[in-house]
C-alpha cells in the first residue's frame, strides 16, 4: 500500500501531517521565547528552518519541547468536549485549547475566557450547540474570530472584535450557536 492510501491502522496525533496554522503558530511561539531571552538569533533561525520543512507533529514539536509549557503542547488532545445537560460550561485561566473544541448543553450557559490560554495550534474550531443558554468567547489580544456560521433562533450575535483586514493569532472559527440565548465574542 502506497503511503498515501487509505489504511485501517490509527495514525498517531504526533505523526499526522501539520499545517500551515500549526507551522505559523510554532513560530509565533519560538518567536516569544526568543524574545524572552531563552533563544539566542541563532538558535533560533535553526528551530525557524526546522520548522518551515516540518511534515508532522513530532517534528514541529522537537524544536520546542525544551521549552517552558511546551510539554503540554505535546501531549494536548486534538478535541476538547465540554458538555453537560443543565448548568454552565466554564473554562478561563491557563488552558490548554486544543484544534477543535466541542460545546454541548440543553440548559445551560458556555463562557470559553481564552485570554490567557495556551493555544497548540493558530487556528482553533469552537463547535457550539446550545438549546438555552448563552455563549461568551472571549480573546486574548491579537485575536480574530470568523462568526460567519453562527446562528441563534431567539437571540443576538455580538461579534465586538468586528472584521479585520488580516488573520491573527489565534484564529477561532466558531460554528453553530444557540436556539434560544446569545452569542457574544469579545
């Protein structure tokens, strides 16, 4: 079987392809420490070329795993799910956000605080699915958000990042929304 054929077997997380989110936001990360004073110029063009021919996971993650915090990156789930049937979802403080991040509840409100959460990739899925309830997102600075597929039947979207001319990091793609509750990205 040719290497790009379909198999049975589970590839593992840290041999799936990158992109060129995950390869951006590694080097906004090798960046920071750079700036921290934990690279040196060139120790760091040396991780920033590794980087740029990076295929896989495993790759992307050896020019960091020296680094504070790095190890949770490493280990990080793809999928974070938060659901419950009554009461409020609540993540805030310094968390891990995975690539795709899953919010279910019947009643109940979801504030996802990311301000000072780690982000594994540059581009992050926030899949919401609220029957009552309210959704609040907010974004450290630097942030964009694309609303684009966010829908309520009873309620307001409130997108106060509003549009911009450019991507940043992170970039949180929110998807589906509330039936009755508003949806409010800050």
């Amino acid at each position: 079987m040719a290497p790009h054929e379909s198999s049975d077997a589970q590839v593992s997380a840290r041999d799936l392809r990158v992109s060129h989110a995950e390869r951006d936001h590694v080097s906004a990360v090798l960046d920071r420490h750079h700036l921290e004073g934990r690279l040196d110029g060139p120790e760091l063009a040396e991780r920033l070329a590794t980087v740029s021919t990076a295929i896989t996971r495993a790759e992307l993650n050896s020019v960091v795993v020296d680094l504070p915090g790095a190890l949770d990156t490493v280990l990080a789930r793809d999928v974070l799910e938060l659901t419950n049937t009554a009461g409020d979802l609540r993540r805030s403080g310094e968390w891990l956000v995975p690539p795709r991040v899953i919010v279910r509840s019947w009643f109940g409100n979801a504030r996802l605080d990311m301000r000072r959460a780690r982000f594994v990739t540059g581009q992050v899925l926030v899949d919401v699915e609220l029957v009552v309830g309210n959704l609040d997102v907010r974004l450290p600075e630097g942030a964009t958000v694309d609303t684009t597929d966010v829908r309520t039947e009873v309620g307001t979207i409130r997108d106060g990042l509003g549009p911009s001319a450019s991507r940043g990091t992170p970039h949180v793609v929110i998807v589906g929304g509330t039936r009755v509750g508003n949806v409010t990205v800050r």
